[in-house]
C-alpha cells in the first residue's frame, strides 16, 4: 500500500485528487496540507511514501517545502503539480528533490501512474515540461572546459555509457537494446551509478549530468 500526503491549498484539488488515488486498491491518502509548512509538518508527522506537492502554495512555497521534506526523510518521494507547463520554477523544484512533475490538467490515470513511478524509485516528467527544464539546463550549464568532478570520473566506462543514455531519457530497455546487454545488467549499472554519484533516481542523475557538464543542452542524442 502507497500512503500519499496531499498538499495544495484549493479544498476541491484536494478532494478530487484524493477521490482518484483513493479509488485505486494500492494507493491511500493519509492527510493533507493546504500550505508548504503544514506539509512539511504533516510529512514530519505521516511519514508518507509520496507526497503530492503543487508548487505554489501560502506562507512556505513547494519548492523549498520539498527540500525541507527530502533532507529530513530522503525516502519519502516528492511529485510536483503545476498548471504551468513552462512554470519557470520546475528546474528548482527538481533540484530541490522532487522526483517528478505532472501538470493538474494530466488524466488520472496518468496520476495515478506517476505516484506508482516515484514510489518505485524511479522519477517521471510530464512530456509538456521537458522544453522548460531543457531550457534552464541551457541557462545554467557550466563552462564547457569544466573538469568534471571526482565521482564521475570514478565511473567505469560502460556506467558512464549508462548514464549517459540515461540522462538522454532512454528507458531501461532502449539502454539494453542500444548497449546490448540484458536489462538486469542494465537496472545494477543504474543503480551503482546512482550510488557511486549519491543520487536517488533518473531525474537527479539528469541535474547532476547538466551541472557538472558531462552532458550539454544541443549534445546530439
């Protein structure tokens, strides 16, 4: 069973996300928040599995109720509604922690499927909000004469083809087929990967490739 926490501060969000999740036999809502500090208290509180967190909210926003959140309790995965598509804030929302975005507007059972994604482990991004998080990797990418951090060049070569195919959006299959090599060999070269740099999931090890230039916006694919 997923316990979900709810925070947004519209009552009838609130409602209607709860009557989707709670329709699913795996998924439960455990509470709610109608602001970013009562939803730090609460996931404090709670201890949820997955919060559902919109990204503007009174008295503390979602970005830095996120952050707040994931120090405290790296486990519990953050998912980020928004009704902007090109919400300028997405970049900092996931660099704050979130492990995926969704637009309000999005069916619900794309919802439902996004809770069960971060749950696992994993991170998703709604197809609409990939333009903006690649524009603010342009913004933000370093110095292309950067040396690249200690961590990665820990990395042996075939975790660095992983990562990199990764951090290209390729699913866990797509890397077998293009690599090769069987998709249990596929899921450990991400997972030490994730491990070696200190990362929770997909969406982190896209952040931390663009930072420290290993991949640039306009690399071809």
């Amino acid at each position: 069973m997923t316990s979900i926490l709810l925070c947004d501060d519209q009552a009838l969000v609130r409602v209607g996300l709860r009557k989707i999740l709670e329709l699913e036999p795996d998924t439960t809502v455990v509470g709610e928040a109608s602001d970013g500090q009562e939803a730090v208290s609460a996931a404090r509180r709670l201890r949820p599995d997955v919060v559902v967190m919109d990204i503007r909210m009174p008295v503390l926003d979602g970005i830095e109720a996120t952050r707040r959140i994931v120090q405290e309790r790296p486990i519990t995965r953050v998912l980020m509604l928004t009704t902007f598509g090109l919400d300028g804030y997405v970049y900092e929302a996931l660099r704050a922690g979130a492990s995926g975005f969704m637009l309000k507007d999005a069916a619900p059972e794309e919802l439902v499927a996004a809770v069960r994604v971060v749950h696992a482990g994993d991170a998703i991004l709604a197809p609409g909000i990939t333009r903006a998080v690649v524009e603010e990797f342009t913004r933000h990418a370093p110095h292309p004469n950067r040396e690249l951090p200690a961590a990665l060049q820990a990395l042996t070569p075939r975790e660095r083809e992983v990562l990199e195919l990764l951090v290209r959006g390729l699913s866990n299959p797509r890397i077998c087929e293009r690599l090769v090599i069987s998709e249990a060999t596929t899921k450990t070269h991400v997972a030490r990967i994730l491990q070696k740099l200190g990362l929770r999931d997909r969406v982190q090890a896209v952040i931390y490739a663009y930072e420290t230039g290993l991949i640039t916006p306009g690399d071809p694919s």
